[in-house]
C-alpha cells in the first residue's frame, strides 16, 4: 500500500510538473476564450455593404413603403426603366427593383427581377426575399377581402405542460416537472456523457503510452525488482488518472471563467450573441417567453444528490475498466508501435459504440437500447451518466452501479495478468491468442 | 551459512523448460559466477530470485529464510536490459527507486549524496537522465542498484556496453562492497570474467546446473595434471620420458604427470641433470575449457563438494 502511494506520487508529480503539462493546462483555457470571442465577434459581423435600391411597383403591390434594413435602402420610383437606367448609369443607386403587378390572386409563385451589374450578397438576398413575401400577403389578404385579425389567430404556439401523478410525500403542491426538465435533462446527459468519453479515452491512451515507454526504456524490469507489477499497474493507472482530473478541474474553472473576462473586456452582449446560428435551442427558449431564471430553477431542481455520487462512480468505473484495459495493450504491443495498433481496436469499439448509444439514450432514454446499454458495463460509464438526469428508476441504477463495480474488480484484475507477463516480452508480436495464454499462465 | 539456497526449482513456459530442476548453496559473502551460454536460463532464475516470477515447484532459502515478499528490498538487481526513466532528475529518480526499496528519504539522500561523490558526478544531481551519456546512465544505474545496501547483488552482464574505465570502476567497487560483506551474483556469458572475480559458480545450460562449486576447486578437479616448463640451455635426449613429454619447443616444454609429486619428481630429475629452469607453472584449464568439456561429454549434472 505504502509503495502504490510512492507509485502514485510520482506518476502524478512528474507529470504535472512538466512543463508541456502546465502549458496546455493554463494556455488552452485561454486559447478557448480567445477563439469563443472571435468566433462571436465573427458570426456577429453582418453585411457591411450598403446599397441603395430603386423600387418600380406599377401596380403598388408594396403599397408605396419598405422599411431600410441596416444595408439595404429602399425609394420608389414612377419613372421608366429607361430613365432609371440611366440615372443608374450616373451611380446615383445601386440596383432597381421591378415588382410586376399583381395579375392571378391565385398565384403561389412571383417573379421579382432585380437590376444591377453587382449581385446582391445572399445575405441580402434572402432579407429581400421574406420581406417581399411578407409585404405580397398583406397584399393579398388585402386583395381577397381577409379579416386580418381572424388570420392571426390561426398561429398557435402550443408547449406540453407535464407534471408528475405520484408526487412524493409532502410534494403534493409542487410542480416537479416542467417543459424545460427534459430539455435540461438532456442537455445535463448529454455533456456528461462527452465528458466520460473524453476522459476515458484520453486518460486511457496516456496509460497505454507511458506503459509502452516503461517497456521500451527497460526500466520496467528494475521497478518490478521492487514492486509487484500489479501495484506498478496501479499506481500508473490512478496517477495519471489523478492528472486527466486535475486538468480537467482546472479547465472547468478557467474556460468560462475567461471566456467571460475576455468577452467583458471586448464589451460584447453576453449570451444570445454567443451562441453561433446553429444553437437556436436557447434562443428558442428565450423567445418562447421563458427566462434564463427559470433554465437556472431547472437545473437547481434536478437531483443533484443523486447525479453527482452516481457521476463519480461511474466515472471511476469507467475510469479503471478502460484504462487498465489500456495499460494491458500497452504492455504486449511493446517495441513497435505500429503493429500493436491493432490491439487497441477491441478497446476502442466498445468506447465508441457506447458513445452513439449514449446519443441515441439522451433522445429516448427509456428505450430498451438505453436501458440495457446503462446496465452493460463496458457501455454503463458513458451511457448511465446521460440518463441520470432522466430519473431512471432506482433498480436499474443499483443494478448498473453493482455491475459496474464488480467490472472494474474483473476488468482490473484480467489487465494485471496480461500486464505482468507483457511487460517482461521483448520482441515477440504479441497475437491475441499469445495474450490469451498469458492469462492462464502462473506468475 | 548460504545467502541463498535453491533446491529444486523449476519454471516452464508456454514452449519450452527455463528452469529444469535446478539445485545451488551460494555461501554469504561470496562473489557467485551465474555462468551460462545466452539463453541458457540465467535471467529465468534471477527473475525468479528476485521475487518477478515464481518458480512452478522448488524452495528457495534467502539468508536461511524461505523467499517472500520482504527479501526483494535486500536485493539489488541490475538487469542486463537497463533503463531508467528519461525525463527524471538524476536524484530524484535515485531517491525514488531507494524509497521503493523501502529506504526512508533521509537516509535514501545520505547514502546517494556519498555515492555520487565517490564517483565524482555529484553535479549531476539536478540533470535530467536524457541529457546524460550511455555510460553515465549505467554510473546512475549502478548507484540505484546498491544504494539501499542490499544484502544481496544481482548484477546480470553488468560490464556489457561500458568503456573499460567505468568497467574498472564498477569492478573496483564490486569489490569493495564485497568486502563490507555484501554478497555478490555476477551473471555472464563471458567466461573469463568469472576467473577474474569470482569465488564461487554455477554453470548452467539449458535450464540445467551443469556444473557448480568454488571455482578453484572446479579449476582442480578438472585439471589433467600438465605443467609448463621453461629453461635455458638444451635437455639432452631421453632425459624425460616419452610418456610424459607432451610438447617440446626450444626453451620450453609441456609435460603431464599423474600428480605434483611426480612432476617435482621430473624437475629435480632435470636440475640434476643440469638443466636451468627459468619457470615451472602448472597448467589450468579455463573455465570455458571446463565449460565445453562438461557440456559435450553428458550434459549431466557434476557435483564438486
């Protein structure tokens, strides 16, 4: 126990005291904010072109007025095409819009022909298109005779309400659901579920490399004079496991953390901007009328005394199952790092698969798929934590955790019988049929 | 009284007999020759002593105890692959693999303080091991081996790749650590090496103790009783008998006798007759000699008591 702890110490001090360590550490953060910053600043840039157009409407369809939007100005005209093409000629503006009247009600089609010698950007182009199209059905509803208030009320937004039948004792006035509790559940599963696969797989690779470099600079053999190879194994697993974390604390402080420094410091509009035009999620919340106070509530209401213990567990379940599963290959690929590839395959597929279901989990997290694959222990460490906020009933957590642990026991163990034997193999191609051996061979 | 007493043991893999019933006494305090060709199952039972693998069968005594888990901090073992991790400092890896020994921190700084001094690299303590040279990395390497004072030294093919300088330091303090009473396995190949250092041997091939015991009573037992004369002056004709007389070169001759008596016998035969000796030397055979003549006549196992 004593020499694990020395095992440890080291493993971890010589690899936090590096200075590659330390860089990446502290400038990474800072590289995120940054490149958050100027990605917002980028997305929040628009169209600096300005450009004045003419409108022809002979048949006032537009009814005469178009609002200037920040790069387009609009005026209209009544003189001929003739004449304005010579004034366009003089650069007194930059393109004519020609607005045929209006012939067939009916018509779910229009043509509107814009002149100019430069093309309209399609930013501008598609701001062109809908307010065209807006102003054409004011028109028509004008033309066809439409109560436009009876119109209106035909557009209904509609969210389902759910709420809980068997609230627990005492709970009975409380709302313990809302519309947004899925949403956050989801969102909450879905960042630990990436969470546990990034530190599964980076961790685990780390584990495998340094093994390999044990091996490769023979020191192996002097440690194991004087530990027993599994404590090795261990004390490497836990240490550089010990460094994966710390790392990532410190990055879970410092990203945002910068992330706003650098965004105060620019005087940017925090968060609807943030987000680029693909993550309308929270913009959709926002315009739906609900406020960033109740997102909060949400997430202060989900069960954190459960999610958080369970988080862990599965996290150092995972944690111990992969990686010692990697120190294992990392000790029969030995000298050639190419060909022992191969060997982390049947590592990798299960991480990966236990990725897509978690995915799928964080959509239907009742399904049988989620269900099973929480249960499974090589797949329960990526998928479990995504459906925690979910509120799976209790069994399947007791059940997954229990499996969980015995795993990591198991998992553990059968790595330590590969380790010892891979170790002390030099120049030998180690097949999975020789690793099979190793297992049953005696110390 | 044996700092180590093997009887018996016995280690197979998957494809073939490491270790095939192997029987030893190495008395304390001796420098103990671990001969064998390569692959002859040497590093199998090293490993096997110093508690990396067990033996399938067999029992071990370690300074009259059975071999357990507390005896691999009373060894020290330098491994004929060598290494040590790159990117530490020359002390603080030293201080590591003492601690790892079971050594306290303190002493551990001590004793490495003294060592490094002995061997004049004292400045090197804050170096990293990948700025050093090959052969300051084996100083390193020997330093980590006995700095926790081991009991007993397990050194496999320690002279392999050193210069013969830091080869005549290592050798040196070999010694010097023998004298203190720190018993010594000196593992090798080269079979001269062990005529050098060592008191005591053991020959082992293909798996098998051919041949053990002290080495000079190994030298006697196989000696074929053959003396080397040298001398000045011419011996007349038929002085010494054709039986005896093995070679003759001017100025020197071999010759071989059923014992020293009979020898000295010859010579004083020959000084009556007025011939000068300048030299009279009896003939060993080297252990390599012993070595082929013992493997190619039975491959069995020859008890020198």
């Amino acid at each position: 126990m004593d020499k694990l702890w020395i095992i440890i110490k080291r493993e971890y001090l010589t690899r936090v005291k590096r200075k590659a360590f330390i860089l990446a550490t502290f400038l990474t953060p800072l590289f995120f904010g940054i490149f958050f910053v100027v990605i917002t600043i980028i997305f929040a840039y628009q169209s600096d072109d300005v450009r004045k157009i003419v409108i022809q409407d002979p048949g006032e369809v537009m009814g005469n007025a178009m609002a200037d939007s920040k790069s387009l100005y609009f005026t209209f005209s009544d003189e001929t095409l003739e004449e304005l093409k010579v004034r366009y000629n003089k650069e007194e503006f930059d393109g004519i819009l020609v607005i045929p009247p209006v012939k067939d009600l009916q018509s779910k089609k229009m043509k509107v022909q814009y002149l100019s010698d430069k093309q309209l950007d399609p930013e501008s182009n598609s701001a062109l298109e809908s307010e065209l199209e807006k102003k054409l059905r004011k028109y028509k509803i004008r033309a066809l005779g439409f109560d436009q208030e009876k119109l209106a009320s035909l557009d209904v937004s509609i969210t389902i309400d759910p709420d809980q039948i068997n609230k627990k004792d005492g709970a009975e006035d409380e709302k313990t659901f809302t519309s947004l509790t899925t949403a956050v559940a989801a969102a909450m599963g879905g960042l630990m579920g990436v969470i546990m696969y990034l530190m599964v797989f980076i961790n685990g690779s780390m584990v495998m490399r340094s093994v390999m470099e044990e091996k490769m600079s023979r020191i192996v053999e002097v440690m194991i004079s004087s530990v027993k190879p599994f404590q090795l194994m261990l004390g490497k697993i836990i240490g550089v496991g010990a460094v994966g974390l710390t790392q990532f604390l410190i990055w879970a402080i410092l990203i945002p953390l910068i992330a706003l420094i650098v965004s105060l410091f620019m005087g940017i509009d925090s968060s609807p901007q943030m987000m680029p035009p693909g993550a309308t999620g929270a913009e959709e919340l926002m315009d739906s009328g609900l406020n960033p106070g109740l997102l909060i509530a949400e997430i202060q209401r989900m069960n954190w005394w459960l999610i958080l213990p369970m988080f862990i567990v599965f996290f150092l379940g995972g944690f111990f199952i992969y990686s010692s599963l990697f120190a294992a290959v990392g000790s029969a690929i030995g000298d050639d790092m190419g060909e022992g590839q191969a060997l982390t395959i049947p590592i990798t597929i299960p991480v990966i698969l236990a990725f897509y279901i978690m995915i799928v989990a964080i959509r239907a997290p009742n399904s049988s798929l989620a269900v099973w694959a929480s249960i499974f222990p090589l797949f329960s460490p990526i998928v479990m934590p995504a459906r925690l906020a979910f509120n799976p009933p209790a069994w399947q957590i007791i059940l997954s955790a229990g499996l969980l642990i015995l795993s990591v026991f198991f998992f553990v163990w059968l790595s330590g019988r590969i380790y010892r034997i891979g170790i002390l193999m030099y120049g030998k191609k180690a097949s999975f049929k020789e690793i099979g051996k190793w297992l049953f061979s005696k110390g | 009284m044996s700092i180590l007493s093997l009887r018996d043991v016995n280690k197979a893999y998957t494809n073939h007999k490491a270790v095939d019933n192997v029987s030893f006494e190495m008395p304390k305090g001796c420098i103990f020759g671990m001969l064998g060709p390569n692959g002859a199952g040497k590093t199998s039972l090293i490993r096997i002593i110093t508690c990396i693998t067990r033996a399938d069968s067999g029992t071990i005594y370690f300074d009259g105890e059975i071999l357990n888990e507390r005896h691999p901090e009373m060894i020290g073992y330098m491994p004929e692959e060598r290494g040590l991790y790159k990117k530490m400092k020359v002390g603080e890896h030293l201080i590591y693999l003492a601690v790892l020994k079971g050594m306290p921190v303190q002493t551990a700084k001590k004793e490495i303080a003294v060592w490094m001094e002995k061997f004049d690299i004292d400045s090197w303590y804050n170096k990293k091991i990948e700025e050093l040279s090959k052969g300051m990395q084996q100083k390193i390497q020997f330093i980590s081996t006995v700095v926790h004072k081991p009991k007993l030294l397990i050194l496999d093919e320690p002279f392999s790749g050193l210069d013969p300088i830091n080869a005549n330091l290592i050798k040196d303090e070999i010694s010097n650590l023998n004298n203190e009473g720190i018993s010594v396995i000196f593992s090798t190949h080269r079979m001269e090496q062990v005529e050098e250092i060592c008191d005591e041997m053991v020959l082992i091939n293909k798996g098998k103790n051919v041949l053990s015991g002290k080495v000079a009573e190994i030298k006697d037992r196989f000696k074929e009783n053959k003396f080397e004369i040298s001398y000045s002056g011419n011996i007349p004709g038929g002085l010494i008998d054709q039986e005896t007389l093995l070679e003759s070169k001017p100025g020197k001759l071999m010759a071989s006798a059923s014992s020293l008596g009979e020898m000295n016998q010859i010579l004083a035969h020959l000084i009556q007759n007025g011939v000068v000796i300048t030299k009279f030397e009896e003939i060993l055979p080297s252990i390599n000699e012993i070595f082929i003549k013992t493997v190619t006549a039975s491959g069995e196992a020859v008890k020198i008591d």
